[in-house]
C-alpha cells in the first residue's frame, strides 16, 4: 500500500460539538499520523477557493456560509493508503446514508453539516494541504 498524505477538517460544527479529541483518537486508532495541524477561522475568500470545484452548485453559498461560521481544525494526515483509509472512517456524504461507526454516521446533522472533509484523490490531497500548509508546515515523523 503506498505511504500517503491526505487532508482533513473538523469542520465548525465537530469543533463546536468538542469533537476535536475524539476524531483524532479516530484517526490514530486508523494508523493515521496527524503530520501538520491548525486551527483557523476561514474567511469567505479562502472556503470559496477550498470548495471552488462547487461553486456551480445550488447549495454552495450554504456551504461557504457553514465553513465560514465557526473556527475549524485542519490537519494532513499520512499513513498507509491515508486516503481511502479516512474517507472510510470518515463515512459517506450524507449521515444517513454513512457506515454504522463512521464519523458521520456518530455526528453529523445532515449532508450539509457533516463534521468533517477529508481529500478524494492524491491530486487533490496534494493541492488541498498547500491550500493550508508549507511545505515547512508539514513534519513527517522521524520516530
Ligand atoms: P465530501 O467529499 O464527502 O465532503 O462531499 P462533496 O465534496 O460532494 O461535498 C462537499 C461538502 O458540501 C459536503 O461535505 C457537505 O458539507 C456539502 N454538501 C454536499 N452535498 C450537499 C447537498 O446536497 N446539500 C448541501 N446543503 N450540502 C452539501
């Protein structure tokens, strides 16, 4: 399996629940390190450019204003097959239809405030930690 990154956010509502502990405890029981973390409130610029790839969509001005309503988490995580491996824990879009002990299906509230994002490619993954990490931002273990 290759060794991979990925990038996740506890979006406004798993922080406001007081989730961060708890996902993370997820991710390490998963084999994921968290390799870079911080905490931020998005500013309307920076939540369009993260979620551009919607901006045709009818619920993305929704979406810029829930990623926007509360401070979130982001962190890079690697590991083996990292990618697959959160967006399994992490579950489907909508809660309802999510795997029973994913992340979604134990939190979220709807499609919409689902807790948490996690990168769906390695193209991806790699774009969507520069959009919040430097290079120097990043420490993969050495231990
Ligand atoms: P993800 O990769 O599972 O996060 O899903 P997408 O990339 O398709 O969507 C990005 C985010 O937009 C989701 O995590 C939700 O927060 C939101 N979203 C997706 N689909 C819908 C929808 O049909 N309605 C609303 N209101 N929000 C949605």
């Amino acid at each position: 399996m290759p060794v991979e990154q990925t990038l996740s956010i506890i979006k406004p509502d798993g922080v406001q629940k007081n989730l961060i502990g708890e996902i993370y405890d997820r991710f390490e029981k998963a084999g994921l390190e968290v390799v870079a973390a911080r905490m931020m409130q998005l500013t309307k610029e920076q939540a369009e450019g993260f979620y551009a790839v919607h901006k045709e969509r009818p619920f993305f001005n929704d979406l810029v204003s829930y990623m926007t309503s509360g401070p979130v988490m982001v962190q890079a995580l690697a590991g083996d097959d990292a990618i697959a491996v959160y967006r399994k824990i992490m579950g489907a879009t909508n809660p309802a239809e999510a795997d029973t002990g994913t992340i979604r299906a134990d939190f979220a509230e709807s499609i919409e405030e689902n807790i948490v994002h996690g990168s769906d490619a390695a193209e991806t993954a790699a774009n969507e930690i520069a959009y919040f990490f430097t290079d120097e931002g990043v420490c993969p273990r050495t231990r």
